[in-house]
C-alpha cells in the first residue's frame, strides 16, 4: 500500500500480479497504485484444484465405506472459552448423524493440541471422527462433502472447490464477511449446525452458484488451472515488448 507522496517519488512496481477484481479497487482506491499496472491473474496456489477434482484419491483417509466426510478446520481462538465451545458444538453436531464422518483438520499453530480436541470429542460422545495434521489442506478439502470454520481462510479455499461452507459464529460477527457475501451457512449453536448439516447432506440446501461465482471472480479471478501461465504468458509480452 503506497501514498500519495510515493506515487510522486516513482516507486511503484512497473506491474503488480493480483488475484482478483477486489484487490484491484483496492490497491487503486486506497493504495494509489495506477489501476494500468494491476494485472488480474488469479491466485497460483489454486492452479492444483482442477486436478484434485478429478483425482481418486481416497485411501489417504481411512473412512468408513458410503460416509460422507464433514471437515472441520480449527483454530486457535483468542477466548479459549469459546475456542473450546466451537469444537464441542461441532464433534456435538456430528455425534448422532448416521453414515458420515467428521475429519478435524488442525490449525498449524495447534499441531500439539490433538489431546486437547480427542478429550472434547469424549465429552460430546462423537466418535465418527478423526484428527488429521500433516495432510494437505486442499486435498482434504477435495475429498469432503461440507466444511465448517469459524473465520477461517480455509472458508475463501473451500469456494473454489465448489464445497458447501458452514461457519460457526456463535457471536454473529461474520469476521470474514463469508455470510455476507453469500457464500456460507451461518449457524450460532450446535443445534443450528446440525440442522444445516442434515439439510446439505439430504439435497435440501445446495450452494448458491452464482455467489460463489461472484466471489471466486472478485478474490481468485477464475479456478482453471492457469494462473501460472497467464503470469508467464504476460512477463513474455513484457519481454517481447522490451
């Protein structure tokens, strides 16, 4: 983000690569940047989602045969009253609903806390579930039928897959603006959760196809598998040109 004293002094980058229409009004509104050198490309750790869709990986977890995988993806709270109630309502959620199977994602800076998260899920008797570390997060999201956050940016990743998203905001303060945007279920409760839960597993509650489209424009500009090359195809131009 530059000043407007720094766009007299000539320090601008000749290009910026950006992901998508939003980060353009952005750095041209607010970070002085000229709206001709921001170069919409997309986001280039997506380019290996069209291939995770096609894949057949499965074996990587161990499910149940015909589950349905319900991914939840923590975090490290700052109230670890509510860090603690998150995680119960959801192994809650999850405890007493037939053919599925919770996989609990951790967040990195809880790598150590899977103690911490099997002794919620006694309490709330789930035991459809398991607690998964090193596994890479795309592909666990590839593999899933629904995905619960709180706020994280797990929520953004789980739209380029196409996935239905749930978040859990017990406070109702949509910090990511995911609800807002149109692109998640917000649920305040266990109960709540349950109920969406159900109802996207059953057929009755799908995504809403146009606001992921919306979305997926403004932030990640298209998920094809092409965003490397159009940055490269384009740093060619510039090679050409000078």
């Amino acid at each position: 983000m530059f000043t407007l004293n720094d766009r007299e002094r000539n320090i601008f980058p000749d290009r910026t690569f950006i992901w998508g229409e939003r980060w353009k009004e952005l750095l041209s509104g607010k970070g002085n940047y000229d709206p001709e050198s921001l170069v919409i490309t997309g986001q280039i750790r997506t380019d290996v989602i069209p291939v995770l869709k096609n894949s057949k990986i499965k074996g990587v977890l161990n499910i149940p045969e015909n589950s349905r995988v319900v991914l939840f993806a923590s975090q490290p709270q700052q109230d670890p009253a509510l860090r603690e109630k998150s995680a119960f309502d959801v192994f809650t959620a999850m405890s007493n609903i037939p053919n599925t199977h919770l996989v609990v994602k951790l967040h990195p800076a809880e790598k150590n806390d899977m103690t911490y998260y099997k002794e919620i899920a006694r309490k709330a008797g789930c035991n459809n579930y398991q607690i998964i570390y090193h596994i890479d997060l795309y592909l666990l999201i590839s593999l899933s039928d629904i995905v619960i956050t709180c706020f994280s940016t797990v929520g953004a990743e789980t739209v380029y897959f196409n996935k239905p998203l749930i978040i859990l905001d017990h406070l109702k303060q949509d910090i990511q603006g995911y609800h807002k945007e149109g692109i998640a279920l917000q649920a305040i409760d266990q109960e709540e959760l349950k109920n969406y839960i159900l109802k996207f597993l059953n057929g009755q509650f799908s995504i809403n196809a146009e606001n992921y489209s919306n979305y997926i424009r403004n932030f990640a500009f298209k998920i094809d598998g092409n965003t490397g090359e159009r940055i490269i195809n384009f740093i060619k131009i510039l090679s050409n040109v000078h």
